[in-house]
C-alpha cells in the first residue's frame, strides 16, 4: 500500500513539472522592474493569498482522518460486540 502511494505520489509530482516551470512573464518583469521595497510586498502578498486555502484545505483534511479514524473505531467495537453476542 505504501509503494502504491509513493508511486501515486511521484506520478502527481511530475506530470505537475510543467506547470512549476510556467512563469508568468508579464509578473516577472512587473516585480523586477520595482524596487526592492515593492518587491518585498509582492511576496507578503503572495503569502498572504495563500495562507487561507492552506489553511481550509489542512482542517478539511485533518478533520477526514479523524472522522475515518472515529468510525473505523466505532466499526471495530460493534464488530466485537456482535461476535461477543453471538456467543
């Protein structure tokens, strides 16, 4: 299961290659021709766009491991308790 995953992981990373490589020109020479102060904004802002759908998306899929770990559990105890039944 894991070298599945790790295989899954590798396929993602590189067919997403290319599109790390795309660098919008427009923005490029925009931030090169600011000064360093504005360049400096640039990259805050950029950090500041990205922080809340980073932030959705490690809540969403913290709370996806703890609801299929909180049901695997309760799967778990009923299936212990109807083969202590059946008994």
């Amino acid at each position: 299961m894991k070298v599945r995953a790790a295989i899954l992981a590798a396929f993602l990373l590189l067919w997403a290659a290319p599109a790390f490589s795309q660098a919008c020109s427009m923005c490029y020479c925009t931030v090169k021709a600011t000064s360093k102060d504005g360049q400096r904004a640039i990259s805050k802002g950029v950090i500041v766009l990205l922080l809340p759908p980073l932030s959705f998306m490690t809540v969403g899929v913290w709370a996806a491991f703890r609801y299929g770990k909180k049901r695997d559990l309760e799967q778990a105890q009923a299936t212990v308790l109807n083969s202590c039944l059946e008994y």
